[in-house]
C-alpha cells in the first residue's frame, strides 16, 4: 500500500510543481491533494517534522489558491519577484538556526528517523513556501527540486525501498 501512495504523492506533487511553474491555478489542487497523501507516509515512516510541514502546507495550498484566485478576480497580477541577495541569507540563516531548535526538539523528545535533517530541509522548504506563495523567487525553484534530495535518504533510512 505504502508503494503505491508514494508513487501517488510524488506524481500529484510533480503534476503541482509544473503547474506552478506555468503559474496555473489549478496547481493548489495537486498540491493539497500532494500534501495529503505525503501527510500520511511520513507520519508512518517516522518522519514527523516532515509530516508536520506538509500539515503547513495543505493550509498554504488553500492559501496560494485563494490568493491567486483574488488576482484573478481583481485582476491584479502578483508578478514573479526578486529577493535581495542579503534577504536570502538572513532567511537561510533562520531556517537553520530554527532547525537546530526543531531537530533537537523531535531528536530529544520522540522516535523520529534522522530528527536533524528532516529538520533542516523542512524549515528551510517551509521558509521557502512561505516565499512562493506571493510568486517570489527567493530560493529558487531549482533550490526546491535539490531540497527534496534528502528524501531519497530518509525512506532509505525508514526501510521504503520505492524510489523517491
């Protein structure tokens, strides 16, 4: 069963992430959909900061749609964006300081599979979510893909064999 939703979840998420990229609206609903079925896998697998981010992310779905639905209804265009390069640091900066926190938290006090750098991806992606939200750029689309490579290592680690 576990197969099968993890090839769900990562199609529903690719299908969300080009449709993001082509700033198409319709993305939320992969995405939540995504955000869902991935809800599940990881809080099975142990992977609990990650599980708590994509809880995050089910409610910045429902609020990416309903922002850009409002521009498309007001006809006001949220335009990819820029971010000054000093921003971008200050935001790494406290992505991994919050990790720190975050990591030792779930390392100390619960059964977590690698409790650091579930942490350290997850604020730093849910930083990133943040940002992308409003259309802007900082991190990168492509920062996001590279991010996500941990996976690969985490259901290693929690005995999934599929590759993610």
């Amino acid at each position: 069963m576990n197969l099968a939703l993890e090839i769900a979840a990562v199609t529903l998420n690719l299908v969300y992430l080009i449709l993001l990229i082509r700033e198409n609206i319709v993305c939320w609903f992969f995405g939540i959909a995504g955000s869902l079925t991935s809800i599940y896998l990881f809080y099975s697998l142990g992977i609990y900061v990650e599980f708590i981010l994509y809880i995050f992310y089910v409610i910045i779905g429902i609020y990416g749609y309903s922002l850009w639905k409002k521009e498309n209804t007001d006809k006001l265009v949220l335009k990819i964006g820029r971010i000054n390069p000093k921003i971008n640091l200050i935001i790494i900066c406290f992505g991994s300081l919050s990790a720190f926190g975050v990591g030792y938290t779930f390392a100390s006090y619960t059964d977590a599979n690698n409790p650091y750098l579930d942490a350290f991806t997850s604020c730093l992606v849910l930083l990133q979510a943040f940002l992308r939200r409003r259309k802007s750029s900082a991190l990168g689309y492509i920062g996001s893909l590279l991010m996500r490579q941990h996976y690969i290592y985490m259901f290693s680690k929690s005995y999934s064999f599929t590759l993610f």
